[in-house]
C-alpha cells in the first residue's frame, strides 16, 4: 500500500520579488540614519536642558571662583554650561547613507565632556561634564525608533495590502 499525503503549493514569485527589492532598499539606510541623527541631536539637547540627568548624573555644581566670576558678568543664575550658549547652539547633527553623528568644532567641547586639566585658564581642573553621552536607557530607545521605522520601510509596498 503506498503512502498516502497531502500536498499544496503556492506560487511564491510576488513574494521572493518583494523580497528582494527590500533587501535593495535596505543597502540604503538614510531613512534609518535620519531618525538616528535627530534622536541623537534631541539626546544631545536633553543633556544641556537637563544639566546631565537625561542620561547620567547631574553635572557638577560651578567653582566657587566662577560663580564669582560669572557674577562680575552679570550672569548670577543659569544652567550649567550656558554663559553663552554657544558650545550647545555649535552642536551639528549629520546623517548619509550609513552614518549618524553628533558633534561641534570647539576645541573647548572635549574638555567640558571629558573633564581634565586646562591649559586655557590658570591650569584649573576641570570637573567632567558629560553632555555627548548616551545611558543605556537613551541606546534603547534609540534601537526601538530605529526598529519603528525599519518595520514602516518593510511594509511600504506590500502587496495585496
């Protein structure tokens, strides 16, 4: 007695086609990339906002000596690393194909970020304040808005939808 089956078949080319032509979009992550450089930017934005506590501790307090200096400025109140805002306004997000990226060109700006000895001002410590960093938390986030728009760019086009 010969084995008995079942069998269905179904033609698969619109699929694998569709397929395809998604694996060629995806060679192009721009899409991905901007909403990486605008969370990033945001992030970035958050820091200063937030004097470090959106992804980190809060920064340290100001010397003694500038909080006397930035009196004689007639600064006497304020956020934490905004005299002037430039460091934060210099702040430039970009984005291609396969990249996104924070960053600025003050050649003051690793310092504030990393801390450490400055050579610019009397040879004073500087305490570090951290405001080009992502917590575990911010990469989470940023992983689900990419996963978000990854799934929104897989189901343009779907056929029969």
């Amino acid at each position: 007695m010969a084995d008995k089956f079942f069998k269905a078949s179904f033609d698969c080319k619109d699929a694998i086609d569709f397929l395809k032509k998604k694996a060629e979009q995806f060679k192009d992550l721009t899409p991905l990339m901007k909403v990486a450089r605008v969370f990033l930017k945001n992030t970035v934005d958050k820091n200063f906002e937030t004097e470090g506590q959106h992804t980190g501790d809060k920064w340290p307090e100001w010397s003694e000596s500038y909080k006397k200096q930035r009196l004689k400025m007639g600064k006497s109140g304020g956020k934490i690393m905004t005299l002037d805002g430039h460091l934060r306004r210099d702040v430039r997000a970009k984005s291609g194909i396969d990249y996104a990226m924070v960053g600025t060109n003050k050649n003051y700006a690793a310092l504030h970020n990393y801390g450490g000895n400055s050579s610019l001002k009397h040879n004073k410590t500087m305490p570090k304040r951290e405001f080009m960093r992502l917590d575990d938390n911010a990469k989470d986030h940023l992983f689900a808005e990419l996963y978000i728009k990854a799934e929104e760019m897989l189901m343009e086009d779907v056929p029969g939808k």
